[in-house]
C-alpha cells in the first residue's frame, strides 16, 4: 500500500471510530443506557488524530499561503455551525462551543489576534469582544441621583442592580463565517499536491457593535486559533454526520478532508498580503473570479507536473 492510500484509509478509519454520538442506543434496555459504552468501544476510543508527516524544506517544490472564508449559510458548512444551543449533551456542540470551552476552561492557550500568530490574546481580551455592559437611562437616572458616589460604590450597597444594565453577548448563533489560513504546497517526494491547515478564526458582529447597530452589521475576526495546537481538542468533538448519524466525524477530520465550501479571500503576494477585495473593489463578481484564479493556479501546479 503507497502512503497516498495509507493516508486516505487512515481517515477513513478515524471517521469510524466508535464515539458515537449515542453509542449503545440500539442495545439499551432503559434511557439510562444510551451513551453507555461497552468495554470494547471505550478501549478503541483512545485514539488520537492522524500525525502530521514530517515536511523537509528541500522537498517542497512549490507553496501557496491562502486565506479563505467558509460562509456558515451554505447548506455544507452546517455541521460547523449547529446546534447553536448546547441542548445535545456533551456529544453535540457546535464548532464555535468547543473552541471557546477549550479556551476557558484553559485546554487551549495558542490563541491570537491575527492570523500570522505573532500576538496572543489573554482571557480578558477575548471577554471584551464577547460581552458588554453599560448602564441604562434608568441606571443613568440612579447615578444623577447620587452624585458624588461611584459606580461601584452604588453597586456594593444594592442601589445598582442587573436592571440598571443594558448588556450584549456574543454567542454561537452569531458566529456567521470561519475564516481559515493554510499552505498548499507540493511534496516532491511524494509526488502530489497537499494542504496544511494552519488556524482558524470564527467571525462574528462583536458584542459592542451586536448592541449599537445590530446583528447587520459585518462580523469581525474575534481570535485566531493555531490549528496544530488544537487538533486534539477537535478530535474529541464530533460533528454531525448527514449520511449516517450513528458514525459521526470529527472536526479534525471534517477540517483537515476539507469537507466544507470556502472562497479565497487573499493569498500571500508581494504587495503586503493585500485582500482581493482592495484590488477588485466593489466588484463581487470580479472578486469571485480573481479567487477561482488564484485556486486555478495552484491546482495547475500539480497537473503541469505531470506534463511531458
């Protein structure tokens, strides 16, 4: 077997692993049983995600960076985006909830502010830009009425309550676009073009905005998660599987097969990694075929390989 198909069966098999999403459900005798696994499917759940191989420099021969946009409201993109409330149990969560509990529950720490990784973000930068809270007209009223005493003070003595606040907070529902960064790039050995997935960004209106202007307006970069880091973490998460609901997939897996529709939004270039969008401007359509272009490109790379 050549290491192309090793790797195809590989995930194949990592897309059968038996967590399933309600395991033992055709077997049990009362409600209390499902989900129960039996020693068998827990001694084949220790599985970890497919190792990356190691990539010498010299075997690269070509390598594209790219930026690309997966819009959540395309049918395909769905398993990345419900169930919005985690009203599934542990099984089911959406992609946007199991990032953001690895990260509060510190299990994920490469977390950064643009995509090049080069500055983290700590918890509070991340509370930020999910939550706001101000004071209200009533609250406002409360505060003339007490003049000289600080906001907090108010607070301490009950005079200040949850009424007085008008809050806003970012949830999964809101999240509408993941914007990913990843390197195409040809191996030499083995002969074929592959893509290494690099982070992911979940976009979405930012609670200040949410609370000023609305859910209409356009949805922001809210953190970057260095992929590599969180791969197990993706691995232990299970999206829903349409085709069989009882073998859901990962969403490593789901990420790393590129089981989902995206645009290329920008591709790293001499002219500072611009956007498409800053050299096509106002023209959607222009923007779109620029980025059937820059996809064109690099798969023309592999197929002009094979050409005597």
């Amino acid at each position: 077997m050549n290491s192309r198909n090793f790797i195809i069966a590989a995930l194949f098999l990592a897309g059968m692993a038996p967590a399933f999403a309600q395991s033992n459900l055709l077997n049990a005798k009362t409600p209390d049983e499902i989900g129960k696994k039996t020693a068998a499917q827990d001694s084949l759940d220790h599985d970890k995600p497919l190792p990356y191989g190691y990539v010498g420099d010299r075997d690269v021969l070509f390598a594209k960076k790219v930026w690309e946009v997966i819009d959540l409201d395309q049918r395909i993109n769905f398993p990345m985006y419900f169930p919005v409330e985690e009203t599934m149990g542990d099984d089911r969560k959406s992609l946007f909830n199991v990032l953001i509990t690895a990260i509060k529950d510190g299990k994920l720490t490469e977390v950064y502010a643009d995509s090049y990784f080069t500055t983290k973000k700590t918890g509070e930068d991340i509370q930020s830009v999910f939550f706001f809270k101000e004071l209200n007209d009533y609250g406002r009223e409360i505060m003339n009425q007490n003049p000289g005493k600080a906001e907090d003070e108010l607070k301490t003595a009950g005079i200040l309550t949850d009424e007085h606040y008008t809050t806003s907070q970012v949830s999964a529902q809101d999240v509408t676009k993941y914007k990913i960064v990843g390197t195409w790039y040809f191996d030499k050995r083995q002969g074929e073009l592959k893509y290494r997935i690099l982070g992911i960004c979940p976009m979405a209106v930012d609670a200040l905005t949410l609370l000023r202007m609305g859910p209409e307006a356009d949805p922001i970069e809210l953190f970057w998660v260095f992929y590599p880091a969180a791969r197990e973490i993706l691995h232990n998460a299970k999206s829903f599987n349409e085709r069989n609901s009882a073998v859901p997939i990962t969403f490593d897996h789901l990420l790393n097969s590129r089981r989902f529709s995206s645009t290329i939004v920008k591709e790293e270039n001499v002219y500072g990694d611009r956007l498409i969008e800053q050299y096509m401007k106002e023209n959607a359509q222009m923007q779109l075929l620029e980025a059937e272009r820059i996809k064109d490109k690099i798969r023309n790379f592999e197929q002009d390989m094979w050409n005597y």
